[in-house]
C-alpha cells in the first residue's frame, strides 16, 4: 500500500454509476409496462432477464422448508442470534407518540406512525446477501411496519438462494417474490395482482434497480443510492498491524471500487501495516478484486500528530471507522462525521457486518457529513399534532392574524379571526 | 363547490413540474459556473437575474437596522413569541446519544451529531415569509447545528424584504446572503469566497431552485421538493360551516394549484359549507387565485358513515388535516398519513403555520404516507458505535466467520479470526 503525507483535503468520493440514457429508457418501459399489465409483464421479464419461466411469483411453504435442508442448523443458530442481536438494537432507536397539555387548554405533539407497507429488495446471484435480509427488515418490523414484501430475481432454475430464504424466515417474512430487476421495484411501487405496492423501497441492487428507484421516488420513497463500501482506521503506535491489515483487506473483497484507508501518526505502524496486507492479501480467495480495491482506492495517511489525523478522519467522512487507540473512547467526542464507529482493537468491522446489532446499511461516498444508518425512524412518520382551545384562540388570533397579514395572506387572517366573533 | 359521492380512490396528487430540458440545461451552466468562479458569478447572475449590481453579497448590521425601522413593533413582538413556540415544540424533539453496556464488557449505542453546516433558501417576491424563515432555521439551531447561512435574492433595490431581515435577526441568524435562484443553490452547496458550503439545503423555491437542488443532491443533502399546499376537513354534523370555508379558503388563496377538500358523512353541512365558501370568497383579495383553486381542486366529498369518511382520508393522506367532530381525539388513532393533524373547531390551520409551535414544512402530494414534517432529526447524524471486549469476540467470533463464509466472503471470516490466535 502507498504510505502518503496529508497533504491536501482528503476525500472518499467517487463517481457514482448514474446509467447511460439507453439504461434510463429500459427502465422506463419496463416500470410502464409493470404498471399496464402487472403480474403478466412481471412474468415476462422474469424469463427475459432472468432465463426461467415461473409458475407462480410467490415463494411457497414447500420452498422456504427446503432451503432449510441446505442450511447447516449451526448457521441457522447464528442467523437467530444475529436477528436477536440486531432486534434488540433496533428496539431502542424506537420513539413514543408524544404530546404537551397547557393550562389554556392548548395541546401540542407528535403522533409516531408506522408505515403501512415496506418493500425489501435482495439482489441476486453472489450479492444475495442473508445478512441484509436482516438488516432491512428488522428495523421496519421494529417500528411496525405491517407488510413487508421481500423480492428477489430466481436463479436459471427459479430457486432463490437458501440463505436468503432462511433469513427471510427468521425475521417472519410472509411475502417473498421471485422477481427483480426494475420490474420488481415497479412491482412495489405500483402494485400488480399478486404483489401490492408498498410505500417504501430499502435495499441495494444493480444500476437497473438504482434507475428504477429513482424514477418511482415521489410515488414511493426509497433509501439512499449506496456508492462503495469504505472503511478508515485511525490507530495509535501501539495498534496492531495484523489487526488492521485483515480489516482494510475485509472491504477491499467487497469491491474493486471499495476504499481502505489507514490514518496514523505512527509511521512505524504504516509501513508495518503495508507489509501485512501484502503478506495477508496473498493467501485470499478473493484476491484479484482485493489487490485492485487497495491499488486504487486504498491509502495509508501518516500525520504529524493524533490531532492531525482525527482532522483528516473528518474530512473522509467514511462509512465505516475504527478506532485502534489506546483509549478510542476519549476520541469519540472529536468524530463529527462517520457512519459506524468501532471503538478498540477487537471491534473488528465484519462483527458490525453480521452480528453486533446496529445495521450494516450505512452512508458512503462522504454522505455520512448528513446521512445515517438504517433505523426505526426510517420506517415511521411523525405527523404534528395541534389542538387550540377557544381560550388560547381569543388570547392569540389576533397575532396570528398580525403575522398573516404581513405576509398578504388575508384568508389566513379571516379564517383565525372566524373564531374570534363571539 | 361540488359536492360528490366518494364511489372511487381518492388522491391528491398532482404532477409537479419537473422543468424543461432547457431549464435544466440552464442550471447545469449556472451550477458549473459557481462552482469555477465563485463569487464573481454569483454577482453577475445577480446582476442579469436580479436586476441590480451588488457591492457585497452579505447583509450588514445597518440592513438589519433599517428593517426594524419597516416593521411595526407589535410585530416584532408577535415574531419573538412565534419564534419562541416554535423553539419549545421543537426542543421536545431532541434526541441524546446512548449507549448499552453488557457485563461481557460489550457497548453498543448511537452518536447523535448535529450537521455542522445548513442552509436555508428564502423565496424571494411575495413569496418572502418571515414564517418560513422561523421554520427552517429554528429546528436546526434545536438540532446544534453550528453554522446557519439564509440565502435570498435581492428585490431591483438591491434590499432583502424587511419582515424576513428581522424573523432571521430574531433567531440569531449571522449569514445572510442577498443571493437567490440556482446560483444560490451552487454557493451553498460547492461554497465560494464569501459564502462556505453546507452540509444541507433546505426551504422552498422556484423550478430553478428546485432542479439546482435536485442537481447537487449528494454533495449535500436537500429537504423535499414540496408541491402546492392541501387541507382536508374531516367533518361531522355539528361542525361550524363558516370555519370549514374559513380554512378551506386560507389554503386556496396559496396557489391555482392547491387543493381543499371537505369530508363528511353530512350532507347537510356539505351544502352548508358550499354556500359559506361562495360567500366568504367574494370578499377575499385573492380571490380570483382562491376561486380557481376550489373550482379545479376543490372537492366536498360526503360518504355514508364516519368510517369511510376516515377512510377517504388516509387515502388522501393530506399535508394539513382538521378534524371538527364532537370528539377529535378519539379518531385520531384512525388517522394513518397526515402532515399535521389540527383537532377541534378552534385548531384553524393557520395557527399552526404562524404560532402554535410545530412546522409548517409538511409533506405535500400524497407523501404523507412515508414523509414528516421538518423536525430536530432532519439535521443530526446517528452514528452506530459498536466496541467488542476480547471476551466477546472470543466468545461470538466462529460465529460471525461462519456467517461471512455463507455470503463468499473470507477476508470478513479472517479478520475476525485473527482476533480468536492466542
């Protein structure tokens, strides 16, 4: 890995897949065609893109119990210790309805509401991930959510992968369809005979996905455009070379276009740590994608001073940060910007990944300077609530009236001051 | 207005203008243009949009003075108070950062971080309300967020309307910026010599705006692009026809576009209410936009039972809801999507865009089904923290390189388990 001074600003940005205007129409058509002839253009597609032909959409008792017997019981006792794990997490990110009462009579608050409906997309093939089953689901039960559809597209032989069907079952997923691409993010947004729409759209998925997701923004909300995945350790000279190599090589597999970058004033540690992700990267299966990812995006920072390169942790802003000091805690303060903070040596970015609990979807590509994880807040809306007495409307129409008027707003007046005739 | 019989779904939604390609040409020019030369083309788009050269791009002391001079000191008063509802409602919103601690010596919990930098754009024209200045920078000052910067364009005389130079004094508000349109967009969002950039873009604007912030979106982040204003009264026989009219028409006198609309299961107040709109709206100033709201987007819907009334209700999923029954609150557990619920005969819906305390920045054009009001959350980060003792990892880390190894990825299996050697 290169080791470089910080020189000038630092940034994780790179330019995100925005699909060509040839893309842009594909999706078009499909998502219109979705709309006009539902489950049939469902059908259709499904054997165009994704070569078989279905019976049926719809995931069956009979499919779920034999991903089952493919499944080690062992994994599926950690996929239930994980679901535990990230349920309770998620249970303290959930909020009461709230309201204050005044002795005028005047009550105000917020009325937290679940949504009705959510949409889960799982993409496909090697990127049909059990963990993000659970990690999009959970908080939408969590707040409440009533329906959850999960989709993904079938393989050649109409199978969905095991893993991702045990998952799915774990968290109590009733509605499971085999269908992807834009056609199944049509599927939700404008609902067919067998699947109806929902109101929200999480999950990542290819640029077909990404497109159609934006186009039925506005008709559905949907989650944040992931970029690459990052990560950025800030160690100390006392921080484990071993340690750090193995967890910038865990992002650099995810992707070729995925960023690890160590921060350190130890330039000691840097050159050690650049020798163990040569030694480590040699060994892993993954190697050829890795080796890439570290060649261009990845980066060790020496700094002056920890002051230094906590500045330049802030200016990355990246998804994923770990602290390897010897008291991470007393610099957590100083973070303004990350999407997960892993305090200490044994923190080990994947146990963030699979099982600790808070969610593994997470801002990239600098938006975590103004985005968050997925959680509960997600799922929910928060509608205000204002209740007026006839004591508080006599003692304060007329300022309203005053504030309407100043802004040429009349029928805003009159219509506080209807209240105030006797 | 017309009074129907509910037979289908019912919807608000409008299609918003999504600008030209022209418009959107446009702004690309303008947004590059900043971004290349900073405040210089800032001041020559002032010049060729505005109308007037400017020598400074900031407002002084002596600006803010002279406003003070404008507004009548009752006003003044009214706005201080205003202001300070609007800060209490929204200082209940606060969220604190946790953590859990288990005795394995595991601590999971969540940062919460205000952004450090927005900024607010102000309409400029007739569309300049202090109200909205107070709307959108309070709950970001609740939020902590350190750096607040308006931006409106200059009217001919080169001057900021005076109610919003004194609404942006009373909440403390240090940069003002005499700059509006997608230049302001770019300033915010790529920062210049004078104005530094934000983290976030909030406050509602003409389709110049609203393509430029549309454009930048992922550099920083945006609120919502709202569409034109509704209000849905939900009714029973006993309610007040003249504050029914009242409310309906301070929505219509907003725009051609907006859209009122009475549900009831009384035909008699229904007919009562028409008649009360006629009158009310002949005296109106704006009555020529009011009258073509009502005739185009208004609607008296009258079903059967108070049930379906409700029904028609979440289908409509309204911006602003009243609800003039008997007894509100025992119905508003039924209400699934509003912006903002207004309960009880003297709750008239401009209260609650002047005084009452929560925001008027509401969720418009059906989005009330996935959308909240602006609020203390829009402008703060919840960044996961996650610290893993050695007990634990040892504990839990075959498990979590047992569920990497499911998904392929055996970099996320090594690292944790180069924590389980000796």
């Amino acid at each position: 890995m290169k080791i470089e001074r910080v020189t000038e600003s630092l940034s994780l940005k790179r330019d995100l897949d925005s699909g060509t205007e040839q893309q842009r129409q594909a999706v078009l058509e499909i998502l219109a065609n979705v709309k006009k002839q539902g489950d049939e253009a469902l059908l259709a597609y499904t054997e165009k893109f994704d070569g078989v032909k279905l019976a049926s959409l719809k995931v069956s008792p009979e499919e779920i119990a034999a991903a089952y017997e493919v499944i080690d019981e062992e994994l599926v006792c950690y996929i239930r210790e994980a679901r535990d794990n990230i349920y309770n997490y998620h249970r303290r990110q959930v909020r009461q309805s709230w309201i204050t009462t005044e002795t005028d009579g005047t009550i105000l608050g917020q009325k937290i509401t679940p949504l009705d409906a959510v949409g889960v997309y799982v993409p496909g093939g090697t990127a049909a991930y059990p963990s993000s089953v659970l990690m999009n689901v959970i908080p939408a039960q969590v707040a409440g959510v009533g329906r959850i559809a999960m989709v993904s597209p079938p393989g050649k032989d109409g199978k969905l992968p095991a893993g991702v069907l045990v998952a799915a079952n774990e968290c109590g997923v009733k509605e499971i369809y085999k269908v992807g691409g834009a056609q199944a993010i049509g599927a939700l947004a404008y609902g067919t005979e067998t699947i109806p729409r929902v109101d929200k759209i999480t999950g990542p998925g290819n640029i077909y996905v990404a497109l159609a997701k934006r186009e039925v923004f506005g008709d559905v909300d949907i989650d944040m455009i992931a970029g690459p995945s990052e990560i950025v350790v800030l160690a100390d000279g006392e921080a484990n070379p071993a340690y750090i190599a193995a967890d910038l090589l865990s992002q650099a597999e995810h992707d070729m276009r995925a960023s690890s970058v160590l921060v350190t004033p130890s330039l000691e540690l840097a050159e050690r740590v650049a020798v163990e992700v040569e030694k480590q990267l040699a060994t892993l299966p993954r190697k050829e994608i890795a080796a890439q990812s570290i060649r261009d995006y990845g980066a060790i920072y020496v700094t002056e001073t920890m002051d230094q390169a906590i500045a330049a942790v802030n200016e990355l802003a990246p998804e994923h940060l770990e602290i390897m000091t010897t008291d991470p805690m007393s610099i957590i303060g100083q973070i303004r910007h990350a999407g997960a903070i892993f305090l200490g040596e044994n923190s080990s970015e994947p146990i963030g990944d699979y099982f600790a609990g808070p969610n593994h979807v997470l801002p990239t590509n600098g938006t975590a300077r103004f985005s968050s994880p997925l959680n509960v807040d997600d799922f929910v809306k928060k509608s205000s609530i204002i209740s007026y007495s006839k004591k508080a409307v006599l003692a304060n129409g007329h300022k309203i009236a005053a504030l309407a008027r100043l802004e040429g707003l009349e029928a805003h007046a009159r219509a506080v001051e209807e209240r105030l005739k006797s």
